[in-house]
C-alpha cells in the first residue's frame, strides 16, 4: 500500500473490529550506518600529544658554498618580503653582490645568531651536505618546530653529548632527543627536579596511558621506553630504576610487501630517466635502503669483483653485496653521461641526493606503471629478498647481502614467499 495519510486512514477503516492496525514502525528514526569502530580509552592524561607545534613557516635552507677558496655558508629561500628585509638587517648575514645571494661565516655561533634574528619569521634547516658538530645547535635546530611557552622544558644537553661521545647515530640521536623531550613535557608541571626523581610506577603510568590511546604504534612507544632508560640509568646513573620492569606492548608480527617480479619490471621500465633508473635498480639488485644508495661513492662499485661495498649500513655495519651485470651496464652508462665526482649520485647542484627525492622518483614511477599495490622504496628491498628465497638461495646467504645481524629477522621472508606453496594442493581441490 502506499505511505499515505489517506492509505492508512482506509486501513483503519477496513480492519476495524478485525485487527489493531499498529503504525508505530512507520514513523522509526532512520537507521544510521554504523562507524568502523570506536576505542574507548581510560585516563585521558597524556593521551594527546603535550608538544604543540608552530604555525609553518617558510624555510631558509643553508648549504656550503665556496668562493675563491673560502668556505661559506649559502642561505637560499623562497622570496618572502619579511626574510629579505630580516636578512638585511641582520649583523651575521651578508650579502654577496657577486654570487646574488645572502652569506654567513662557516661557524655555529654564526648560525646560533641566525636564529635569534629569524625567531618567529623562518625556520632554518640544514642541507644533507652540511655537518654539524656542535650538539647544542642541532638540539635547537630540531626544536624550532614546537611552541616554547613559559614552562618549556628543553632536552638536557648532557642527555645529547652522552648519546654522541657512545657513537650513535645521528638519526638515533634525533629520535631518542624528540622522544625526550615529549616525556619531559608530559610532566612539565612536576618539574625538572621531580622528573629526575620519579619511580617505574610513575615511568610505567606514562607509557600505559600512550598504550591505552591507540595513537602510538608499539614500535614508537618501545623506542620511547628505550630513550627514558637511557636518560634515567645512563645519564642521571639511577641504576636501580631497571626499566624492564615497565610494561612494553607486544609488537605485531606483520608480513612485509612485496612485488612481484612483473611489477618490479613494469616499474623499473616506465622509469625513462637514466639515473633514476640506475637508483631503483639498485635498491632491488643489491637489497639496499634509501640511505645506502645515497651513501655509495663511486668506489663502491668494484666492477672487477662483482660486488658492491656498503659502507656504514643501519647500525654502523659495512658489508658487500652483489652487483648485477644489468646494473653494471646501467651505471657505466649513467657515468658517461653524468659524471658524478665524489658520490655515485649527487643532486643538480652537486653533494649527495636527497632520500625524499628517491621517494618520489619511486612514486611517480609506481603510478606510471599501473601498480595498486601499496609500496615505498623499502619494497623493493623486500622483493629482492623474497625472490632470492624463490629461487632457493640460502637463508644464510640472503642474511649476509641484507646486513642482518639476527636470522630471525631475515626468516620473516619465509612466510612471504610462494616457494614450494606451489605443490602443495588445498583439500577443496580435491572433493
């Protein structure tokens, strides 16, 4: 029947001594589509991120520049009227009518001016070919992006020179200071001296309540943990907070992606560029990570034994690799053209390329060649793993080309790979 007023009056009408005519269900609210899901977390202290970040600000770049056999610091930015004018004004940076650019003498003091002068008008950052030594200056460097009010607490320098007189990494020495410097103003309102005395109870009631948020992956929080046990034991020397104690969420076993073989040829195929090409055929010939192909120097390629050196790899290792005949032919190409000085692959402006160009060289290449797949660079890494395991290369063998310093970490590719899966028939085929 039709949803009318008079339709129902009729059917009252008609049913009359017969039937109650209930009409209730004609008038429900719409039903509304259930969300995906929803965490209802606990305590909400800390749940949100306690570091509030700056409005963003354009950017003033440094990079080394020499002229006339001096060294110099170029700064390079996009045209913004209230930089030139800072830059004008400035008693670091000078203006060098010759090379068209502003300049600032090759010193941290230099630079540590520079900042005071652009507080709140740029933020600096640092070319990939630029190193700094002095640890007091990248700490502000890195802390340009967050909001600094009354109750700011900075990352204790000691903390720092600590991680950089042990040799870590610059990239450790960065996460560990940004994972630091969150927990510190966490608890901003107990105070420097507070914190430095605070138990594993208070330890593990921060770290349950980023848990219990769902906003942090377990590796994050994991490194977290790791970055306050070195500041408790290692700096402020409070051995007896063992932080094995706190409670550390499980992480998750996830299979990498990986492309097939087809995929990476499409891919690698529809790169016309011939150094692009040669970058991501490095990344799945020899198994490397962004940042070994931006390390390589032209003398890491020695042709005459097949073999690639990896200097420096993740943890500092160095190690060989294969080197794949196309490949080789790619890059004796790719040299005759180019002609790279000190870096295997240097940007238009020379020092090293950059990581975030390889990711987009690999992107646009990715979307060129039709491949839904959800991919980065790292992928093909992955690829190059499962593959050699395909085509039954030893596991021992494929740990030593990754630079793998536990095999746990290398069998994860066997439960990527479809070697042997293949013979092996499901009981559905067989009813």
């Amino acid at each position: 029947m039709h949803h009318t007023p008079q339709a129902i009056e009729m059917t009252y009408t008609h049913f009359q001594g017969l039937a109650r005519v209930d009409v209730r269900y004609l008038h429900r609210p719409r039903r509304l589509r259930p969300a995906a899901g929803l965490v209802v977390t606990g305590s909400r202290q800390h749940a949100s991120e306690p570091l509030e970040k700056v409005p963003v600000r354009p950017v003033v770049r440094l990079q080394p520049l020499e002229q006339e056999g001096k060294a110099l610091i170029q700064l390079s930015f996009q045209f913004n009227r209230d930089i030139y004018e800072c830059l004008w004004r400035s008693r670091t940076a000078t203006w060098a009518p010759a090379l068209r650019c502003f300049t600032l003498p090759p010193d941290s003091a230099s630079i540590h001016a520079l900042l005071s002068e652009l507080e709140g008008v740029a933020q600096v950052w640092l070319a990939q070919t630029m190193k700094v030594s002095d640890i007091g200056l990248l700490a502000r460097l890195w802390e340009q992006t967050y909001k600094k009010g009354a109750d700011y607490m900075a990352c204790p320098l000691p903390y720092l020179e600590k991680l950089l007189l042990l040799n870590y990494s610059m990239s450790t020495i960065r996460t560990y200071h940004s994972l630091l410097l969150r927990f510190l103003n966490a608890h901003k309102a107990s105070g420097q001296q507070a914190i430095q005395h605070f138990t594993e109870a208070e330890i593990n009631g921060y770290y349950r309540n980023m848990v219990q948020s769902r906003q942090y992956s377990c590796s994050f929080v994991n490194q977290s943990i790791n970055a306050i046990k070195f500041y408790y034991q290692r700096v402020l020397g409070r051995h007896e907070v063992q932080l094995n104690q706190v409670e550390r969420p499980e992480k998750p076993e996830r299979l990498p992606v990986v492309l097939s073989k087809q995929e990476v040829a499409r891919i690698l195929s529809v790169t016309e560029n011939l150094k692009h090409r040669c970058m991501l055929q490095l990344l799945y010939a020899g198994g490397l990570r962004i940042s070994e192909v931006i390390n390589l120097r032209i003398t890491d390629v020695q042709s005459g034994r097949n073999l690639l050196l990896i200097r420096g790899g993740k943890g500092k290792k160095d190690r060989t690799t294969l080197l794949s005949q196309k490949l080789l032919e790619s890059l004796r190409a790719y040299y005759k053209v180019y002609r790279p000085k000190v870096w295997l692959f240097e940007g238009q402006t020379g020092g090293q390329y950059t990581v975030e160009s390889i990711r987009s060289v690999f992107r646009a290449s990715k979307e060129k060649a039709g491949v839904l797949v959800k991919a980065t660079p790292h992928t093909l890494r992955h690829s190059f793993a499962t593959h050699l395991l395909e085509q039954g290369t030893d596991l021992r063998y494929i740990q030593a080309l990754l630079g793998h310093r536990n095999s746990k970490t290398t069998e994860i590719y066997t439960h990527v790979t479809s070697h042997s899966l293949e013979k092996i028939v499901s009981p559905l085929d067989n009813l």
